[in-house]
C-alpha cells in the first residue's frame, strides 16, 4: 500500500484529488472547499476554524491579502466579558503558561495552514500573479515529479529560508556570514556564540563540535585555530548545511562533517555542545532543534562525555535556563546529570538573554525569558 498522503476535493461536479505536501507534519484536512477572490475574510476565517481547507483558485497575491486578513483574526484578543465583580486572578504556574502556549501556536497554526494552494509538478504554482517559487521549493523540498498541495504559509516559509540561506546572517565572532538552509536552526542569538568566542581555549590540536546544525560553532572553533574539528549531526539537512558553511569560509580543510548521533570515535582535548534548551516533545519535525524530549541529547552528552575526552581535556555545555525557569527542569537536575557522568564544573560563564522578547511584556512567558541566562559550562572528569 501507498503510504503518500492524499488529498480530496470536489470540484466542477468531480472528485479529485492530489498528492499532500506538509513539511510541518500536518494531516491533510479531512474537508476541502474551492476559495477564491470571492470569498469574504470573516467566511474563510469561520471554515479554517472549523477545519475546512480551502483550496485557492483565485489570484495569488489575494491569497496572501486574505492569509494577512486570517493572522488578525487569530491575533485578536478577545473582549474581556464584563462582570460586576472579578474573582481574584489565580496565578498560572510557569509551566502550565509555557503549555498553554504551546497549545495556541498549535491551534494558530493549524488555522492558518488551512489556506492551501495547488502545484504543478516542478513546484510551479498555477494561479494568476505567482512568483516563481521553484528554487525555493525545491531547495527547501526536493524534486517534484507530480502535482501537489500545500499550505500558503508553509510556502512562505519556504520562501523566507530561501532568502535567509541567499543572503545569509552576519556572524560578529566570524566576522563573516553562516547561511541556514530549510529546517536547521539560524544562530540568530549571538550571545551563546559570544560565549564560545571568549571562552579560554588550551592548546587543543582536535575538538569534537556534537549536533553541529549549521556548522557555526566547528567554524568558530577553527576561527579560533583549533588545528583541527571534527562536527557530527544526525540529520541530512544539518550535515549538507554545515558542509556548505566550511566550504564557503574556505575551512574544508580544517573541520570534518561526519553523520553520527551525538559523539565520532575517538577522544579529544575538547568537545563543545550546545543541544535543544526546552526538554518538550516537538510538535513538528522542524522543531526538532528548538525541543529535546525528556533531554534525550543534553543527558547523551553528559553521559558520554567523560569516555571522549583526553586526560585534561574539557567539554564545553552550552545551555539556558529558561527550562528551569518555566518549571520544565528542577534546579538540581542539571547538577546531578553532570555528576552521574562523572564530571566536575571547572568553571561557568554567563550571559543574559539580549533576544526582543526578554523585554517584551506581552509575550505571555516574560517573566521567564526576562529571567534567562545563558551559561557555558567547562566541564572535565571528575
């Protein structure tokens, strides 16, 4: 049996149907309506809550009016119901407000992803004033040998990693740019680079750079004349997106990207992690470098690292505490993973989160990211 997803309409008094594409994971929804310029706002916004894909057969530059027109609707507050007297607030603990936001991205994005858009094979979309997305789409999905439907917004999404990987992100410990590629995390936040830039570095001849990602951390190791870096990823996009940022700061020499789940063989002086910081499930496969279920990676890495280092040699953690601060990780939880694995804290240095968010009061986990610092942590065998 085919285990390609599928998706099913009526149109012009026939059934049809066409392959479904969902980079986020998401189900094709179960009912589909033909859209178009016709269609009001307020009416598209009722049938996305209800569950309704709605297939758009109008022009292309219209869609993204009314997905615009959809992301308001989703952000609106609602009124607040007036009573004669309000009970006294109750305190949402840190985690149960982490959760319930969780459960309202989901819900928004399961909303918006319900204005979905046809593709002709070689990811051409055949509606009236589309651009020409095949680069992005097929750099972000891969050959398409067959028609297709996706969601406007997954498309979008496509669409800005294409540019970020164009024009890339300013380093300021590279002084040159690192280019993400679809699905692996930008170092957007400069602050845990700074960190590993400022850090003090022995004489290290090899270090080991685990869940590379983009490969910044193996090139600011070789920035900083570590002779050698061997990087290791276990996702395909991670690996061909690393290999593309060595050979592009001519390092090709120095760092080696190699295929592994979390350590290469061998020892060195020095290793240097920096896994997922939330320990929660992810809700999507793209999500996989934001969240480590039940702290798959950071306890791999604790557990192992003793065994890859060289007498004397460090292991360096990059971690947050924003998990302890939303009541996802308890305190002592860290010390004691560090001490089950035999090692001792030879040192730590801190930074505090400079990200918008730690100083916007409306996001709904303020007081946590407020709250947030960012530690290295040198850590040796005990």
């Amino acid at each position: 049996m085919s285990t390609v997803p599928v998706i099913k309409w009526h149109e012009r008094g026939a059934e049809r149907q066409a392959r479904w594409h969902s980079e986020s994971g998401a189900s094709a929804p179960r009912r589909v309506e033909i859209a178009d310029d016709s269609m009001s706002a307020d009416r598209a916004y009722r049938m996305a809550c209800e569950g309704t894909g709605l297939l758009w057969r109008g022009d292309f530059q219209n869609a993204r009016l009314l997905l615009q027109a959809l992301m308001r609707r989703v952000d609106a507050k609602p009124d607040k119901p007036r009573k004669p007297r309000a009970a006294p607030a109750v305190a949402v603990a840190p985690a149960q407000a982490f959760h319930l936001h969780r459960m309202a991205q989901a819900q928004r994005a399961r909303i918006l992803g319900m204005l979905l858009l046809p593709f002709d094979s070689g990811h051409v979309v055949p509606l009236r004033r589309a651009p020409d997305v095949q680069g992005a789409c097929l750099q972000a999905w891969g050959v398409a040998a067959e028609p297709y439907v996706a969601s406007l917004r997954e498309l979008l999404g496509a669409i800005g990693a294409f540019e970020w990987r164009r024009k890339g992100i300013e380093i300021a410990a590279l002084r040159a740019r690192i280019h993400p590629h679809y699905g692996v995390f930008s170092p957007v936040r400069g602050e845990y680079l700074a960190l590993v830039a400022k850090a003090p570095l022995k004489d290290a001849q090899l270090a080991f750079d685990i869940g590379t990602g983009t490969g910044v951390l193996a090139a600011l190791l070789a920035h900083r004349r570590v002779p050698r870096v061997v990087a290791t990823d276990n996702d395909a996009r991670a690996l061909a997106c690393a290999r593309d940022n060595i050979t592009r700061l001519g390092l090709a020499a120095q760092v080696q990207v190699i295929e592994a789940d979390l350590f290469p063989p061998g020892q060195a002086p020095l290793l240097v992690c920096n896994p997922p910081w939330v320990p929660a499930r992810p809700a999507s496969p793209l999500e996989h470098a934001i969240y480590d279920p039940e702290s798959r990676m950071l306890r791999g890495y604790l557990a192992g690292l003793a065994a890859h280092l060289t007498p004397d040699g460090e292991g360096w953690l990059i971690m947050s505490d924003l998990a302890e601060h939303l009541g996802l990780r308890a305190p002592a939880e860290l010390a004691n993973a560090i001490a089950s694995g035999g090692l001792r804290v030879v040192a730590r240095i801190d930074t505090r989160a400079q990200h918008a968010k730690a100083s916007d009061a409306a996001d709904p986990l303020h007081a946590a990211r407020k709250a947030e610092v960012t530690t290295l942590w040198r850590l040796a065998a005990a």
